[in-house]
C-alpha cells in the first residue's frame, strides 16, 4: 500500500505533517516547545532518526506510521528500533495516547503496537492487527467505547443487588467482588467443581469451600510474586484478605450455587471488559472499582471515595511519569497509586522498566483494615505493584517515607478524623471537647511536607473550608505552608464530586515544596472546574456524559483544564492568576471575572431555587 492510500485509509483530515515533503521532523516539533532532540536520542543506533513518514493526530491520539517497501528487505530489530526511538520523541513531544505501526509500501503487511507503555518489539506486537484501521477505530481501541463504561456501570447495580440478596454484608462487598474479580483473571475454576476429600483431615470438602480455598491459593501465589514484599507485610494481607473477608460468616455460608451465580456475573459481566495490558483497560478496571465502592458505601456519608477521573487529572496535573516516586500516605482504596502507577507505565519503553514502576516506584500507607485490604487488592489487579503498600499510620512512619525518596505525593486525607487517625502532637493541643480535626485535614498536608524531600509536589484533596478558611487552625495551617513552600495552583472541583458519599466539596491544591511563597514571588493559578461533564444517575452516582457521536465529554474537559494550568492562561469563567497570601481566600471564584456572555434566565431561576432551598434547610424560612 503507497503512502497516499496509507495516509486516506487512516484519514486524511488527521494527517499532520511539519515539511515540506509531508513528513513529521521530531527536530522541528521539540524545538517548537523548548525541547533538543539530542536529549531523547540514544546510542544504540547507529542513524539518528529524525523524520518520520507519517503522523496523525487529534485532541488525544497520535498514530505514527514509518513506511518500509518489504519488511524481508529490512534487519527487524533495526526498523522497531527507529519506530521506538520515534515513539519516544511522540512522548517527549506531546502527552497523547500513540498508536505506532510500521508498514509495507510494495506489500501489505503491518506491525502494529498500542497501550500501555508501547514497546516496540515482538512480544508487544497486537498479532491480532493484520491490516491498517481507521483513525477512529483505533481511537476506540486506544480509549475504549463510551458504551462499554455504560455496561460497567450498569453491572454494578445488579451486583451489588446480587450481593444483598445472598446476604453479604455492605462493607464486606467491595473488598470481596475484589478479590474474586483478582481470582477470575488469574484463571480460578469455578465451574463443574466436585466434592473431594480433605487429604489432611479426611473429612469431605463441599463445592464451595474448594472454590474459597482456590481463591485464597491464587491470592497466596499473587503476594509470594511481589517480588520486594516482605514475609510480615505478606503476612498481614494475607490475614485482612482470608480472615476479614473470605473467612467472614457471610461468605462462608454462601452456597455453592450462590457462589457460583457471583463468579459466573462477574466472569462474564465485567472480566470481558477489562484488560491491564492497555490503558483503556486501566480505565474501565479503575471505573469499576472505584464507582461500586462509592456504590455499595453510599450510606457511609464520611466515605469520600476519589473519582477516577479527578485521580486521572491530579495525576497529570504534576506529571507523573516513569520517573515519578510517588506516595499516597492516606491511600484508602488506592485510587491514587493506582492511577500513578498507569501513568508511570504509560511513560516505560521497556518490561524492566514497567517492573521497576510497579516494585520501586509507588508507595502506599493505609490505616484501617478494611481500606489497606482493598488497595491491596486493587493493586494486584492491576499487576501488582503492592509491594510497597503497608498497613500504618503515617504519623509514625516519619522515616520509612523519608528512605523512600519520593516526588510526588497524591492524598485525600480524612476532613473530619478523630484524634487516633491524627498527629498524636497535634492532638495533644486540642481542648478537651475538640472531637474533630480542627484543621480539616491541613496538619495532614504540613505534616507529610516536613517528611519528603524539597524537590516534591503535592497535589491534595481538601475541604473548601481549608481554601476559605480565615480563622482558627485552618488559618494557621495555610500560614506555616506558606511561609515554607510555595501554593502552585488551587483547582474549584464539582459540589457533588463524592456523590452519594460524603457531602464534602473540595478542591485540589498544588504545592511546590522547593522554597516559600513569598521567595517565589508569583501569581497561584486558580481553576474553577466546577463542571467536569459528569451527571448524576440514579443508583449510581455521577457518570460520564457524551456526545452526539458517542465521545467523552469529560476527555475533552480534561484536556482543556489542564493546558489552562500548564500554560498559566486566564480565561473568563474558567481561571484566573492572582497574589494570594496565607489571610486571603484560595478559591477561583474570589478573584475570577465572570463570563456573562454564557449566563441564561435559567442560571438565574436555578440560582434563586438553590437560594430558597438553601434557606428552607437552613431553617431561615
């Protein structure tokens, strides 16, 4: 296939191309955002590779395409080495999802390669890709349909209406569809089980406690490959997830048929859909995970699960990468690991570098048992990477975060905590009728600020009370931040973030620990994304909007926040820079112009109906 039919079978209308014969030079696109090709060229090759044939792109894909008139002609290591190397510019160049391919231009033969990571070389190679697609069929393999995240969502209703019925506690079901969900993909027999004797007791197995024991044997030999975990930490997550979930009355008194019924769903309902090999895979594994614990602990108004996609923009927001050490002290369900570690491996060339992601690179600390067993697991389904995740307070692991040299720490600490999940020092300052963290959550921040190195961002979850707080702690604790490192930006996040959760309204600080606000002497970056495209839907709390031809509308708004904060760009109704100090509030909407252009008769009825019920639940009326 010649380069012109190459170029119309992918589509023409995302054909890109920076010379004058239509190719892309990597020199000229890095050079046009400050960047020298000589730093992402390696020594490996003998040519350095500049130009490449073809490029396409939109607001979130780039397909890159080196042509070759007959693979037999060609050394294969040579060729995937210069689409690797062109693969590595693309990443430098641009934070978009690549789709690599090399193809044949006196033949029709493709190698084609996508997901996560995009190493290219033969174990990577997609196989099953035999022939060029179009650019928007590879948009969907790249980012999955919005369709499938529907039936995700969907399916965890029905689950969690499974779960009821068979009696399984509320707050044993996320941590127990987890760890089935674990088993299932690493190839647990449920079907066709037969009662055997126990070898060691004699005594007859029934069906369903062969299946439990096949479950806890797989999870077993899951935490025996963690390669750095030691025998203690094992130990511990081994007896949260046998003892506290497996061995728990509730599933011990499940029927095989029962069993079985919640294997085969999830089997057949949500495995098909899921696959940790790419990032859209990530995704819609995060999607499930994180929306069926908001699910199934919507009662719980202190839960105040992260969604996966705020996770997904805080972690980019501080560009985590594969050199990223990053650290989540309060890791609850480990949204936040989890995300880091996808994006981490977005950024590896190599399977050694994925394994130095998932063993040395993200790190973990949990207090509660029901909170650590559940990122364990959620870690192990995506591939491991738990090693470093343990069961503490953060309070009293001062060196253990400190040995681990990170960069990057992403938190969503406790708003309200009581006085054992809070700095024992701090505490010890409260009066005698303080129940709550009068801080809300901001000693947690200064805290974990001391205990990593000055080089480290962190990007923290608070209340809004922490933003406009001018009194008291909170005052206080925006005081010392500010008189030692710097308030990078502050991002206004949906009200009904948490929804049907916690009833907290938060937003997202950015802080640069390398020296004080003052030194700095710049302008902060306030964002009000209050609007992310998501809307509620009954039974399952917010989901994700498309459009007419079935996109994401959250993808696109994703994209616009963060060039707005990475390029510092003010823009009426969305953001604004301003001079702030530790007296003043953190909040866009004190400092941001509004765009009346985008006001309608409807803003202002749903203003004043918000205004009466407010008054109405306040009691003013």
């Amino acid at each position: 296939m010649n380069r012109f039919d190459i170029i119309q079978k992918i589509g023409a209308k995302y054909h890109v191309g920076n010379t004058e014969t239509s190719e892309f030079s990597y020199v000229k696109a890095l050079a046009s955002i400050n960047k020298d090709i000589k730093d992402y060229q390696k020594g490996d090759t003998q040519q350095k590779h500049q130009f490449l044939d073809i490029r396409f792109e939109n607001e979130r894909l780039v397909v890159l395409v080196e042509c070759k008139n007959k693979f037999s002609r060609w050394k294969k290591e040579k060729i995937q080495k210069q689409l690797q190397d062109y693969v590595r510019y693309e990443k430098a160049y641009s934070d978009k999802k690549i789709v690599a391919i090399l193809a044949e231009t006196e033949g029709n033969d493709v190698w084609v390669w996508f997901g996560q990571s995009v190493i290219i070389d033969d174990e990577h190679l997609k196989i099953e890709e035999t022939s060029l697609k179009t650019f928007e069929e590879y948009e969907n393999l790249c980012f999955g349909k919005v369709n499938d995240k529907l039936k995700i969502v969907d399916s965890i209703k029905i689950l969690n209406e499974k779960l009821h019925s068979d009696g399984v506690n509320e707050k044993l079901r996320s941590q127990f569809v987890g760890t089935c969900l674990l088993a299932l993909k690493n190839g647990l027999n449920y079907q066709n089980v037969n009662e055997t004797l126990d070898p060691n007791t004699g005594k007859t197995l029934s069906q369903e406690k062969i299946v439990i024991a096949s479950i806890k044997s797989i999870l077993s030999g899951l935490l025996s490959k963690s390669g750095d975990i030691s025998d203690l930490n094992k130990a511990g997550k081994l007896a949260i997830l046998n003892h506290k979930v497996l061995d728990d009355q509730d599933i011990t008194n499940l029927t095989y048929t029962e069993l079985k019924d919640i294997l085969s769903f999830i089997d057949f309902n949500i495995v098909p859909y899921i696959n940790d090999q790419n990032t859209a895979g990530q995704d819609l594994l995060n999607l499930f995970f994180t929306t069926f614990n908001k699910y199934v602990g919507k009662s719980d108004k202190n839960q105040a699960f992260t969604p996966d996609h705020i996770c997904d923009f805080m972690s980019k927001a501080v560009g985590v990468n594969k050199n990223s050490r990053v650290l989540d002290p309060c890791c609850g369900s480990g949204a936040f690991i989890v995300r880091a570690m996808t994006d981490a491996m977005d950024d590896c060339e190599t399977e050694s570098d994925r394994d130095n992601v998932k063993k040395r690179k993200i790190f973990g600390i949990e207090y509660e048992d029901g909170a650590f067993g559940l990122s364990s697991t959620n870690m192990l389904i995506h591939g491991d990477g738990n090693s470093n995740v343990i069961q503490a307070s953060m309070f009293e692991r001062g060196e253990w975060i400190k040995d681990k040299n990170v960069n990057v720490v992403l938190m969503n600490p406790p708003y309200n905590a009581t006085k054992k999940f809070c700095d024992p020092a701090y505490t010890k300052t409260w009066n005698s009728k303080q129940k709550e963290d009068p801080s809300k959550g901001f000693h947690f921040v200064e805290w974990i600020a001391k205990h990593v190195p000055s080089t480290c961002k962190i990007a923290v979850l608070l209340p809004m009370q922490a933003a406009i707080g001018n009194s008291g702690d909170v005052k206080k604790y925006k005081k010392i931040m500010m008189d030692s490192y710097t308030l990078d930006a502050v991002f206004s996040l949906p009200n009904e973030m948490f929804y049907p959760g916690a009833s907290a309204i938060a937003c997202c600080m950015i802080f640069d620990l390398s020296q004080k606000h003052e030194r700095a002497n710049r302008n902060t970056f306030f964002g009000y994304f209050k609007d992310d495209k998501f809307i509620k839907r009954k039974g399952l709390g917010r989901v994700d909007q498309t459009d007419q031809d079935g996109n994401s509308l959250w993808q696109s708004t994703e994209l616009q926040w963060l060039e707005l904060y990475k390029n510092k760009r003010e823009v009426p109704g969305l953001s604004v820079m301003q001079r702030v100090t530790y007296e003043d509030e953190w909040l866009a909407e004190a400092y941001m112009e509004t765009d009346y252009t985008k006001l309608s008769v409807d803003d202002f009825e749903k203003t004043v109906r918000d205004y009466y019920s407010y008054l109405i639940k306040s009691g003013d009326r």
